[in-house]
C-alpha cells in the first residue's frame, strides 16, 4: 500500500499532490543527512475535508493525533528513532502544536530539546504546503550529544537542511522539472558536499569533497571562488564542451552531470536553494566514481566478449552445416542423403540461437523473433513437395539461453516429425502454442505443445521424463524421437506427452520449468 493512501480518501488531493509527496519521500534523505536528524512524514487520524472545514481548507479534527506515513533516518549522525514508526501514531503532547502548525502552515519549533542527551530530541514541524493546501506534515526530530562543539560542516549542513525545509514549506522542492532517473554512483551528502551563495561562489567544501576534488587536479583553497573558474581547466586541454557543467557548477539546475580528468571521473549533483525572494545559493553533491566506470567498462568489455564468442560459434556452426550440405550432394543413397540433411538441419538451428545471443546484451533470447522463422522454414524443409500450414499461438517471452538451444532443438524435431510422418504425403496444419503456466510447486513454467491434423497415431498416451525418458528407441522411433526425449529429460528438465488430438491428428505436450 503507498503511503499516500490515507489522502486519496479525501476528495482534496489530486494526482499531483500524490507524485509530489511521492518525489519529497524519494528524495528526503537529503534532508536527513544535512539536518543530522530524522525525518517523519504524517497525516491526521481524523481529517475534515475542506467542504466541511468551513474555510476552504482541510484541515485536523479538533483533538486528532498524527498517524506516521514514511520515516527516514540519517547517514551522518546518530538516529532518535531506533524502531521504525509508520503506521504509529506520534506522541500526544505534540498533537496540538501539529494541528496549530498545520492550519497556519508555517514551520514551528515544537520542542527546543537540550544539550543533555538523555532529554527529550529538538522537534520542528514543517507543514507541506501546496498550492495552498497542506498536503501533510513533516517533522524533524535531531539531538546533540552533551559537550558536542558545533563545527563549520554542522552549521552549513544545517542552514542548508533549513532553507530546503523552507522550500518544501512553500512548495518549492522537490521540483517537478527535475530529472529523477536513478544512475550508478550517484551522490549523496557523505560522499562530498559543496555549499554555494547566491552568487555562485564557494561558501564551504566538505572533507570529502576536497578530497574528489584534489584527485582531479584542483588544489589550493577553493572558499570564495566559483567552480567554473577551476574545474574546466583542470579537465585538460581534450575535455569536450559539455553544456550541462554550468549550469551544475553554478547551483543554478537541478541537474546531474560527470566530468572526467586525466585519471578520475567525479559525478556532481546540483540542489539549487531559494525562497519566493530570490535565489539563495546551492548545494553541490559529488563522488569520486572512477572505481564505478572502471567497472562499468569491464561489464562492457565482458559484454562484448561474450556477443564476440556467440558470434564466433554462430559462424563455426554454419560451416558445418555448409560441409553437410555439401557432403549430402554426394551420397549415393537416399538414407545417407536424409540423415546428412537432418544433421544440416539441426546445426543450422542450434547456430540461430546462436546469432540470436550475438545480438543482444544479456543471456536472454527472444524466443518468439527465433522460433516465428524457424517454425515455418522447418515445416518447409520437412516436406517442400507438400501444402503445409503452419499456425502460431500464444507467446514465449524471453528465455535464458540454456533453455533456447534445447528448447529449439526439440521444437525442430517435433514439426519436422508432424511433417514427414502426422501429415505423411498429404496437406495439412501443424500448429505450435506456447503458454506460461503453473506448476505443482507453484512456480512458473513453459508449456509448448506441437500438433498436426495427420493421420494420428491411435488411441494410446504416452508420457516420459526423467530417467525413464533415457531408454533406447522403441519400435517405430527413429533418431529424432530419441534426441527429444534425451532433451526433454536432461536440458529441459522437463515432461513430454504424445497422446491423439481431439478432431484428429496427435498432439505433443512439452513442459518445462522456467525457474531454477
């Protein structure tokens, strides 16, 4: 359940009110790692809609206490909270302050706390405002260890923590226009913070931004200064111009850009801080990520290492395949000339998914573009003296490649069986289905089933797995049948079931699971 459920009973939010609540909570750790305190988002037990209120505005009932909706704890210093308090109610003494402060909607100091760490935790209640209308309430509750000196990183982490309090107070942060994709390495306040003024330059650099930023390349005291002044320069002369560095370095965009000197990359974030004034500045967060890109490249490199070998076999494969065919041509026999062929015909498969995995970036292939082309040039290949139909149904999704292979395989013997011997000389359908079902176990499985509308092969069932199915061919089995079963029972791990299709015809049942 989303935690903003207990405002969609009310008929005073919309969907905007959601997301943006929805943004805050996503990026409210921020907040938390600045303010050195915990962050609790609640809502009125008992909420008066503002057709009932009288003023337009919802509002708490008389005497209602604040159930919590999200909880955040800090990076950087030590929680108050150590139990988790959604779904609680907060303390009784702080719900009159809550309701006041919800209908004035402006931010209040509810508890002034002490220096005694045993006393109870410094509270400020920060009423969500937007659109004139508070949405609910978030309160900050922090305490200082006794005989603990403020240094200069508490002090700008706090008024830093303030003035995006302030703006969440009025609706100002989170922004809508800010991109909110997740990216490998991305900041946040313990790994380098950077606060900067209105005008750009730099007010204080934290321990470990100073450290992201001397690897590459800037040394020197950097108070007072802007960036845009030192980090361009210090990329080197073969830095290209990149257009989102400004307006990062200068705190003026919530963006997100990378710069990378001559042996280190650093991933800055931009969090620009304002009132309804004017603009007061901006927080800079950054990390040192060359470890992250240094891998980044290796799982490249893999990649396409592994694409490069599937390439190779796919390669490999065709020319045997081709040999066969030109092995083929000179039998002399018509036994000879089949069994070449059939082996042509299943390296040439087993070379399809192949290519297929050459293609893509995981170990998954899909199975439908594979087995669309091959269903129908089996059915071809089978029988090109006859009319044969073909009909596809349902999907298979993605599979791993240690199914595909097997899986294609046993598909290529299964129609080219229906072929040559369910249809026997005469027109027909072969029809293939797939379907995602359930096993005994509850997990999930493939079910593939082959048909034809032949000439069948009487009333009896027949249903093989496991080691059972590792027999040797029966009476009228040939090399194809026996290929399947083995598959079946060993790569697949799986059943196989012949039994009469209803109307005429047989029908072959294959399952296997889809869940290791």
């Amino acid at each position: 359940m989303a935690f903003t459920e207990p405002l969609r009973r009310s008929a005073d939010f919309g969907p905007g009110d959601y997301e943006w609540l929805h943004l805050l909570v996503g990026d409210w750790q921020l907040i938390s790692d600045l303010g050195f305190g915990d962050l609790v988002l609640s809502f009125p037990v008992d909420y008066i809609p503002a057709a009932g209120s009288g003023n337009g505005r919802g509002m708490p009932a008389p005497g209602s206490a604040f159930q919590v909706l999200a909880h955040v704890r800090p990076a950087t210093g030590p929680t108050v909270f150590h139990e988790d308090l959604v779904g609680e109610q907060l303390p009784e003494e702080l719900s009159a302050p809550l309701r006041a402060a919800w209908v004035s909607q402006r931010m209040e100091l509810l508890r002034p706390g002490g220096d005694d760490a045993r006393s109870a935790p410094h509270v400020k209640a920060v009423p969500l405002v937007r659109n004139g209308k508070t949405l609910a309430m978030l309160t900050v509750h922090a305490r200082r260890p006794p005989g603990q000196a403020v240094s200069r990183q508490e002090l700008v982490y706090r008024e830093s923590a303030d003035a995006l309090l302030r703006m969440a107070n009025e609706g100002l942060w989170p922004d809508f226009s800010a991109p909110t994709g997740s990216r490998r390495g991305a900041p946040r306040v313990g790994d380098g913070a950077i606060r900067l003024d209105a005008d750009d330059r730099v007010v204080y650099v934290s321990p470990n931004a100073d450290s992201a930023l001397r690897r590459l390349g800037i040394d020197g005291e950097l108070v007072g200064k802007r960036l845009m002044d030192v980090v361009p320069p210090a990329l080197g002369p073969g830095a290209g111009p990149d257009e989102t560095l400004a307006p990062v370095l200068t705190g003026r965009m919530a963006w997100r850009t990378e710069v990378e000197g001559p042996r280190v990359s650093v991933h800055f974030r931009s969090i620009p801080l304002r009132d309804r004034s004017g603009r007061l500045g901006g927080v800079l967060l950054c990390r040192d990520v060359t470890e992250l890109r240094r891998r980044d490249l290796e799982l490249v490199s893999k990649d396409a290492t592994v694409r490069e070998i599937h390439h190779r076999v796919k390669n490999n494969l065709q020319t045997v395949s081709a040999l066969l065919r030109l092995q083929a041509r000179r039998m002399t026999t018509d036994e000879a000339r089949n069994g070449l062929e059939q082996a042509m015909r299943r390296v040439a498969t087993i070379a399809m998914v192949h290519e297929t995995l050459s293609q893509g970036f995981s170990e998954n292939v899909d199975f439908d573009a594979l087995i669309e082309r091959q269903f129908r040039l089996v059915a071809e290949v089978a029988a090109p003296e006859q009319t044969v139909r073909t009909r596809l149904i349902g999907e298979f999704g993605e599979l791993p490649a240690r199914l595909a292979t097997p899986l294609a395989l046993v598909i290529n013997e299964l129609v080219t069986n229906a072929v040559e011997h369910g249809l026997a000389q005469r027109a027909g359908t072969v029809t293939l289905e797939a379907r995602r079902v359930r096993n005994e176990e509850g997990g999930q499985a493939l079910e593939v089933v082959v048909s034809d509308d032949g000439a069948g092969m009487g009333d009896s069932v027949i249903e093989e797995s496991g080691a059972g199915a590792f027999r040797q061919a029966g009476t009228g089995e040939g090399l194809g049948m026996q290929i399947v079963r083995t598959l079946v029972a060993s790569e697949l791990g799986g059943s196989i079931r012949w039994a009469p299709r209803e109307g005429g015809g047989t029908e072959v049942t294959v399952r296997t699971g889809l869940e290791d």
